[in-house]
C-alpha cells in the first residue's frame, strides 16, 4: 500500500506521456543492412565461368530493335506468360479474336496517359475477344476483376475465370490462384500450403512474379522453412530477366512509397513521383531555354517512371533543343538513343557514332562511354579493346555510370591476348560497386551473380539474395506500386489495399508496409468486412513481415501491437524484444523510450530505474523529436529516485514514525496544496490590482 498515490498518479503521467509519444513517427532513421552473414555451405557452387549468365549488351541491344515498335510483339506486360490460345473452331474465328486482343492492347498502351476512355473502350475489345475464345483477354478479364481495374469489381467472376484457365495450365492464372489461397481472397479461408504448391507450378512454368513469391518465402521463411540457397535459385531467374530487358536508363526508378512516410515529405526519396507543378515549372524554364531543364526533362522523358511516361518523341525534342545550344549530355543520349533504337530514331550506329563524338569533344563523360561502346562492339568502327578500355576508364574516373559498368564487365572478361587488359575480378567488383552506388541495375546484377558464385569476393548466397531481390523487384510489374498509390489516392482504398497486398506477397517490403498501415486505419472493410480484431491479426502479419525486412517503424509498430494486445494477446515480452531490436539495429528512438518506460515499470523486463534513465538518454540524444516526452520522463524519474531517498532516509522513518505509514498521502496532499495556495494567492493579488 505504500506509495500507492504516488505511483497511481505516476503511472497516469506515464501513460499519457507515452501514448503522447507512441503516436508520433520518430523521423531520420535509416535502416542499416544487417552483417553477420554466415555463408552456406550445404550446396556447393562451382565457380563457372558466368559468359553465359552475365547480359550480353551486344545481343541485348539487337533483341532491343523489336521491342522498340510498341505495335509489334505486344504483350500486356512482363508479368504474363503467353497462354496457348484456345481450339478456335476456325482459321478466321481465331484471327478475329487475336485481332481484337491486339487492338485492345493498343488502346491500353495508348490509353495510359489519357485516362479511363482508352481503357474502357480496350476492355470493350478484350471483352468481345474472350467471348470468342481467346484465352490471353479471359486472362486480362481476370485479372482486372480480381484487382478492381474496371468499373466493376468482382472477385467471385475473377475466380471462376481463374479456375478456367488454370485447367489448361495457365502459369498466370496458377499465380493468381496462389495469391487468393495465401491471402484467403475469394476462399473462405488462407491456405498457405495451397498457395505454395500454385506458386510453385506458375514458377515452373516461368512467371517472373511466382518466381519472387517463391524466392522471397525461401528468404524469409515465410509459410517455409528458411533456404537461402533455393531463395537464390528463383530470385536469380527473375533478375537475369529483368536484366535482359534493362534498356535507357540505369533501370526504372521504383515508386516505393510508404504510407506511412506520407507525413514526412523529409523522407520523399528521389523514386517519389514528379510533382506536376514541378513539371510544369521545368517545361516553362525549357521552353525559355534553360539547357539542363531541357536536358533533365529530356532524361525524364527517355527513363519514364516516376510517374511520368516513357515518351521518345518528347525526350528527342528536348534533347535536339539542349544540343543545338551545346549542352555535351544532350549530345551523348542522342547518341544512345540512335544506339539503341527507339520508335522515332531507328537503330543507326553512324549517326550515334557521331553524336558521341561531338558529346566527347566537350569533354563529356557519357560521350566518352557512348565512344567507348562503339570501339567495345566494333560499331561502325573496327573494334579496339584498348581504345573501349581508355574511353571507359575516362568515364569511369569522372564518375559516370555507364563508364565504370562497362569498364566492370572488361576487367571481369578480360582481353590479354588481344590488348593486354587482364582479368581482374576483384577490380570488376569495385567498378560494379561504383556503378550500383549510382543505382544502375545492371551492376547489381552483376554484383549479385559475383556474389552467387564467389567470383572476385567470398561467396554469399545472403548478399547474392539480396541483390538478385533489389534487381527482380526492379521489373516492369513494379508500376503497381504507382497503381495502388493512386488508387489509394483517389479514395479506392480497397483497390489500393488488394494491389499492395499482392506486391506485398512478391516481397515487396513498401507494399507489405503499406497493406499493414491501410488495415490499421481499417480502410479496407469493404474488402475484409471483419471484426476489427480479425483485422488486427490480418495488419499484425504484414508489419512482422515488413519488420524482419528491416523496416524500422515496422518493428516499432509489431512492439506496440504486442505491447497493447492488438492482434495477438498482451505480450511485454514480445513488445520489449521489438523494440530492443528496433533501438539496437535501427537506432529508433522511439523505441529507446518505451524501452526506458518498459525498465521503469518493470513490463515485460527487469524493473532498472537506472537502464530506464539510461535508454530515455540516449532516446533524446538520437532525435530531438524525442527530447520533450524523455524531459517528462525523467523528471518524472527524479522524482522516484527522490522517493526511493527519502525511504531510506533517517528522517523520513522518522517523520513515518509520527505520521504513520500513509505520510506520502499527506505529502501530496501538502505538495498540492502549496501550489494551490500560491495560484490562489497570484489570483486575488491581481484582482485587487485591477480594482
Ligand atoms: C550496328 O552494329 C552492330 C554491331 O556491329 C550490327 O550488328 C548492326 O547490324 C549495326 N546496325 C546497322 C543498322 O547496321
């Protein structure tokens, strides 16, 4: 009974204080990569020699003319194998409905910056397309009723489509099967074993996207016993893809926004979208004749993302406009837009040529690089490794990506014989890592396949996992994230939450993140009409799973949920361990001051008044977000120290000797009075003063 007061009223300050700061989002936190890798040795890899495994540009650019005709070749997206088309009762009914499927799929990809007329009137065609029997449009059909693409949402026609197309050995409709299975869309309840064997079948058949489902369970243990060594195996098949199909740029800038981060514009990374005004403000300053307006606007336009759409015919205006003023970059893509070929520039290697030799005589890096390709591959020149080689390494040294790729792959590869440049692994490492600092996904690629087989570095299977991960999660199909955003955006939260659940379940640590916060808020009812509680447990799986992604606030997030019981029964323990590992690896403050709070009270942990003080320190001393709630607190903690003084204390046994065992009550009794008094008396003071 002894101190009850006090520690009743402590305990009130203590909960506000804290419930103060729990809401709050402790900023500036990075998530730091976790060593302690232990490499496996349960499969032995044989160094082999990678020629075949590493992209090989001089193919790659060749295969690239084909793409470069949108009208040609088209497929819905990456992600979608082609199905075998059902038995067509004639030759004209199966060209009728190919038709049909091709010119909706024009419509689709021209329709994407014109918004929802393109795409009713492709869905139209797809429409009449299935209806004959094409079995790719039932696909898309599917699909769009599964993520709500079209005006009417509806998951018990996408299933029954799904079944369909699954009896012929769709890959596509066997990805979609196992999302529904492991999600427990559209079934009455999750089966994670199901959804493991679909998975399984639609990688084998080759879909990228069951592909990284596969890998990221072996990587995280997810419904599967952890097995780096079979993670690598998928992740490895999807990068090599994606790799294959890098074209333009450094690779597409991914629109990994977190909801969560939304209120922080300090943590809008450089993958966010381009504000319009934005946009607007560099077409004005272009159009005045800014040259790096016109040249960054011209960037944006050849790359597309961040919103923006890949346009070849904007990017060549732009460009032409910044060369014409003398601008050496404008020059140089130029160059490797003729390099490449794109729709308005056809492939020609002596105009490239000469657009990187005027870039490069103004000392140009990328024009450099751009030569260099040409003496590499022997384009409209003989080839020369030793020229490749200087122009690379010039590039290089200057800090340009292209420069320090390449010169990665001629040190990897090796020319002695012909120009005395030797193989130097470690060396490839080094320009590979250059280059993967300055984002190119080529270069983590190749790092990862290094890696993967201990070439030039000690073999990691963890680290070849990792890179392998960043490149797959780097593919076309990563627009959905953008998807998903502007649907939640636009208020279709369900739309946003089922398209974030998905990409969540490819491993996507932003989309898990994301799918957790909208459960949270309890914005997707309509698309899980639950209790609150099952919804709970539902956001309590995606925050783990986000968390042991090394997402701080996820961590943080999986403490509180244990810490009050949400999703899970009460567990201290738990909540403590979350948010130990929250401080340890990410430095998290918040989590340094629950943790402080934890030790004062003695939940979940040892009661140490002196480690509480001690984690409320260094909570203030990693964010001034943290300073006032840790003020409180240890003020707070003063107080209890002076307490625990006070009871050893001669005089106080004394003063409990003749006051009796309840003195505290009496001294908060006198502690309130005493500021009662003086407010009282400040009061009538200046009441008489005004009269
Ligand atoms: C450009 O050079 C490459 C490599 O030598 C060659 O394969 C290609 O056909 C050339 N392109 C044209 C349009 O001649």
């Amino acid at each position: 009974m002894r101190n009850a007061v006090i520690w009743l009223a402590l305990l009130a300050w203590g909960t506000v204080s804290v419930d103060a700061q729990r809401d709050k989002h402790v900023v500036g936190i990075n998530a730091e990569p976790e060593d302690g890798e232990q490499p496996r040795n349960s499969e032995h890899y044989v160094a082999q020699d990678l020629e075949d495994d590493m992209v090989d540009w001089d193919k790659q650019s060749v295969d690239q003319q084909s793409h470069a005709d949108v009208t040609s070749n088209l497929t819905p997206g990456d992600e979608f194998t082609q199905d075998k088309h059902a038995q067509f009762t004639s030759e004209e009914l199966a060209h009728q409905a190919n038709e049909l499927y091709e010119k909706a799929l024009r419509f689709m990809e021209r329709g994407k910056g014109h918004g929802e007329e393109g795409k009713r009137a492709a869905y139209r065609l797809i429409d009449e397309a299935h209806k004959l029997g094409h079995n790719d449009a039932k696909k898309l059909t599917a699909f769009a009723h599964l993520f709500g693409d079209r005006a009417r949402w509806s998951i018990e026609e996408a299933r029954k489509l799904l079944f369909e197309l699954e009896e012929i050995g769709s890959p596509d409709a066997q990805l979609a099967l196992g999302f529904m299975h492991a999600t427990g869309i559209g079934f009455s309840q999750s089966n994670q074993a199901k959804a493991l064997v679909y998975y399984m079948f639609s990688a084998l058949g080759g879909n990228p996207l069951a592909q990284m489902a596969m890998g990221y369970r072996y990587h995280s243990g997810v419904g599967v016993p952890q097995n780096c060594e079979t993670s690598l195996s998928y992740y490895q098949q999807v990068a090599k893809k994606v790799a294959e199909s890098v074209k333009f740029s450094t690779g597409l800038a991914v629109q990994r926004i977190r909801l969560t981060d939304e209120n922080e514009p300090t943590l809008q990374s450089t993958s966010s979208p381009i504000n319009p005004d934005l946009l607007e403000y560099y077409r004005y300053l272009a159009d005045k004749g800014d040259l790096s307006a016109q040249f960054g606007l011209g960037q944006i336009y050849l790359s597309g993302g961040r919103g923006v759409e890949q346009n070849f015919e904007l990017a060549r205006k732009y460009f032409s406009t910044a060369a014409e003023a003398g601008h050496g970059g404008a020059f140089a893509l130029l160059g490797k837009m003729y390099l490449d070929g794109t729709s308005v520039t056809p492939q020609d290697n002596h105009t490239a040529m000469q657009f990187f030799i005027k870039s490069a005589e103004k000392g140009n890096p990328s024009g450099q690089a751009g030569l260099g390709i040409m003496y590499y591959q022997g384009r409209s020149v003989s080839k020369d490794y030793e020229k490749a080689y200087r122009y690379f390494t010039h590039a290089a040294e200057q800090g340009w990506v292209d420069g320090q790729l390449y010169l990665g792959e001629m040190l990897y590869k090796g020319f002695p014989t012909k120009s005395g440049i030797r193989r130097d692994f470690k060396g490839a490492v080094k320009q590979f890592q250059l280059a993967a600092q300055n984002g190119h996904v080529l270069a983590y690629y190749n790092l990862g396949q290094m890696h993967a087989t201990g070439t030039g570095v000690t073999r990691s299977c963890n680290n070849a996992v990792e890179l392998f991960k960043n490149v797959a999660e780097r593919g076309r199909w990563s627009e959905k994230l953008m998807e998903a955003y502007n649907a939640y955006k636009n208020d279709h939260r369900d739309a946003a939450a089922m398209k974030y659940l998905f990409m969540g379940e490819l491993g996507y640590e932003a989309a898990q993140t994301n799918v957790a916060y909208i459960l949270d808020k309890g914005e997707a009812d309509s698309l899980f009409p639950e209790s609150r509680e099952n919804i709970l447990e539902r956001a309590i799986v995606h925050w783990q799973r986000a968390a042991n992604q090394e997402y701080p606030l996820a961590r943080i997030k999986l403490g509180d949920y244990h810490y009050y019981g949400w999703g899970t029964k009460t567990d201290y323990k738990q909540a403590a361990q979350n948010y130990k590992l929250a401080a340890d690896r990410h430095a998290a403050a918040q989590a340094m001051f629950n943790l402080g709070f934890m030790h004062e009270q003695g939940l979940g942990i040892t009661k140490d008044l002196h480690l509480a003080k001690r984690f409320y320190d260094m909570a203030a001393e990693h964010s001034t977000d943290a300073i006032v709630p840790v003020t409180l607190a240890l003020s707070k903690l003063a107080l209890i120290f002076l307490v625990e003084q006070l009871n050893t204390n001669p005089v106080i046994a004394y003063a409990e000797k003749m006051i009796g065992p309840y003195w505290d009550i009496v001294a908060i009794a006198v502690l309130l009075i005493i500021p009662t008094l003086y407010f009282m008396q400040r009061h009538l003071g200046r009441r008489n003063e005004i009269e």
